[in-house]
C-alpha cells in the first residue's frame, strides 16, 4: 500500500479535530465543523484552508516566458510584474493536460501552481519541453513550499489585521510580498470559491504560525477551519472547473467553456486543434444542471437524457449549502439520432438525469450558479 503525504500543517488539523481525506496522494482535512457549516461561513465572513498539497514550479531567466508561451493556452507575455493569470496546458490534440495559475513575480521570474495529482506529470512535461526549446532555469519548489488561503467577503480585513502592508490595496489577480504575523509570503488575490481572498505561498515551517494567526484575529468575525469538502461545494456553486472532473486528457478548454483563456493565433501546443474547434464548434459542451424537483442530486457520472435518449453525462453533482438545491455540471453532446442539428447546450428538448435507475426531470442552468454581488448570490 502506497504512504500518503502529508503537508507541514497535518499536525494542526489532527489539533483542530479534522475529519481527514486522500487527495492527490495526500492526507487532506475533509472538514473540521461540517462542510455546510463552512461553506456557508466562507459565503458569509470567510475561511481558512490548507492548499499545501498543491504544485510550486518556478521559472526563472530570459528564456521562461518562451516556454510558458509554447506550453499554455494563455499568453504569458500580456502580464505585467506583480500579476497573475489562469491557463491550460493542452496536449497536442487539445487534451487538457492541467489548468493553474501563473504568477508573474519579477521581470524573469515566474511561479506555476498546478493540481497536486499532476504535479510529477506536469514537471515532466515541462522539463521535456524546457530541453527541446526554450531552456529557462526550471524548479520544482513543491516541497519546500507551503499554501495558505483565507477566502470570503472578510478576508481582506482580516488579512489586514495582521500586516501593517496595504493588502488590502492589492487588486484581484495582483500579487506581491507581504510581511503577515512577522513571516513573509507571497500573497495573490486568487482562489477557487467564487468569493474575495489571498492566497498566500510561505515556508512550510511558518505555515501552521500564520493558519493559526488568521484564525485568531479573524474570530470575532467568524472566521473558521475549512476542508476540502466546502472547497468542492464552493467552487460548483461558482461554476469553476476541477481537474478529473470537468477537465481532462480527454476534454479540451474550448469544449469546457474556457475559450477566454485560449488566445489563438500563437505557436502553442494544441494550437491548430483549439483553433479548429472554436471556429467550427465542439461535439460536446460543459453546461449546467438542475433538477426540477430541487431534493434529487445527479452525481459524478451520472447520465444527462434529452427526451428519453442520452445526451451526456454528470461531471460534478452536489447539494448546494448557499443555494439551497442540487446543482450539477456535465458534458452535453449534439441531441442524438435525429436531433443531430441541435448545437451543445442548447435549450431545446426535455432533460432528465438517470439516478437509480429513474429519469429525474432536470433543466439546463446558466453557469456559473452563484456570482458574488449578483441576485442569486443574495437570494
């Protein structure tokens, strides 16, 4: 049997009473209090979390930006210093090989975060790249780095609390130094709940100092523990991809909805394909769903029926604590056998989701659920 990894803060989750859980390889806190209690609290004041799990990669010299530019979908060369962006790593027939963050950091020097469960096949990747082209000075800085992220409406309060930094000035996707609780980090305004936050990159030996410092001074505004199991439900409720689920080998980010960050017309891998399909359309499209009756949940794998026949398939399916029901994205394919014209995703047709052997009527729902600031994220 395989050992688990652990992050540098593990004993402090065992301290705080978590409920633990194999992620990526591993041993991850699924939830301290519940994972509706900290959803919602993260919806409402904010929440800490443990992302030492995920993958550091730095990039440094004059050639770096050649090889981000060759390896991703987004074009590393509009960022300015002190800026981040979200990207694609396709292979070359448009296969989502890992989507991350690039963060801009110095003028030749860039930090790759990428999914714990990709980080040996993306440094391989990279490195096999590197070789062939560009030969940026290329390091894998995984383990000694420790992720740390306050994430919700009151982040930046609390954040402030403890640097006498303006922090709180630092834009969305920016990224700089920070001194926070006397250690020093690299601070983002990046995460993956649809809410405002930090992400902060720091020594592992300081992690568990500065997990406990935002907890302290962030308690009167109700500031809790998270795991990863409210990580999941918040990141649904604001439509965004996870890795294994809505994107992979097999899917590409045009059919996934994430043209935005392929700019076309550049000599990235994957290029020619991603072009071809978003000129001429996909066969598939992620959409969202919900069921009519707002109790059934439609589960991962699950199939998606327009009138009667199969149309797709269940990618990520959950109860949503903020909005009250069940939500669910999933790949719609082109309507089957005489309903070929219909385009992916499109509204036409009765739609069901097939759990337990019966069809749940369902209906197509507008991505992402839930929206900071708008209607539904007050409702």
């Amino acid at each position: 049997m395989t050992a688990q990894m652990r992050t540098a803060l593990y004993p402090l989750h065992q301290k705080l009473g978590a409920r633990m859980t194999i992620f990526g390889g591993f041993e991850m806190p699924l939830s301290y209090l519940g994972i509706i209690e900290e959803h919602l609290a993260v919806r409402s004041a904010a929440g800490i979390f443990d992302l030492s799990h995920m993958g550091e990669f730095e990039l440094r010299g004059p050639r770096a930006i050649a090889l981000l530019e060759r390896a991703f979908t987004n074009s590393a060369a509009r960022m300015r210093e002190n800026q981040a962006q979200y990207t694609i790593m396709c292979a070359a027939d448009g296969g989502t090989l890992d989507d991350l963050i690039v963060y801009r950091i110095a003028s030749d020097r860039y930090l790759l975060c990428v999914n714990a469960s990709n980080i040996d096949s993306d440094r391989d990747w990279l490195m096999e790249l590197n070789r062939a082209g560009a030969r940026a000075d290329f390091e894998d800085i995984s383990a000694a780095t420790a992720l740390v992220a306050i994430q919700g409406p009151r982040a930046a309060e609390i954040s402030a609390r403890l640097t006498r930094d303006p922090i709180a000035s630092l834009p969305r996707f920016g990224v700089a130094e920070f001194t926070l609780a006397g250690i020093r980090c690299l601070a983002a305004r990046t995460g993956y709940t649809g809410e405002d936050g930090f992400e902060f990159f720091l020594d592992p030996s300081a992690a568990a100092i500065l997990f406990e410092a935002l907890l302290d001074c962030g308690k009167d505004l109700g500031v809790v523990p998270c795991g990863l199991g409210a990580r999941d439900t918040l990141r649904l409720e604001a439509g965004l991809p996870l890795y294994g689920h809505e994107l992979d080998r097999g899917i590409s980010p045009i059919e996934a909805r994430l043209g935005a960050f392929v700019k076309l017309k550049r000599d990235f891998i994957g290029e020619p394909v991603l072009r071809a399909q978003h000129d001429n359309g996909t066969q598939r499209q992620l959409s969202g769903l919900m069921t009519d009756d707002a109790r059934s949940v439609a589960r991962q794998g699950y199939r998606i029926l327009r009138d009667g026949r199969p149309a797709g398939t269940v990618t990520s399916g959950t109860f949503a604590p903020w909005l009250k029901r069940p939500i669910a994205m999933g790949y719609l394919t082109r309507a089957a056998e005489n309903n070929t014209s219909d385009q992916p995703g499109s509204d036409t047709g009765a739609y069901a989701v097939e759990i337990r052997n019966r069809a749940a009527a369902a209906s197509l729902a507008k991505l992402p659920f839930y929206r900071r600031g708008d209607a539904r994220a007050q409702a």
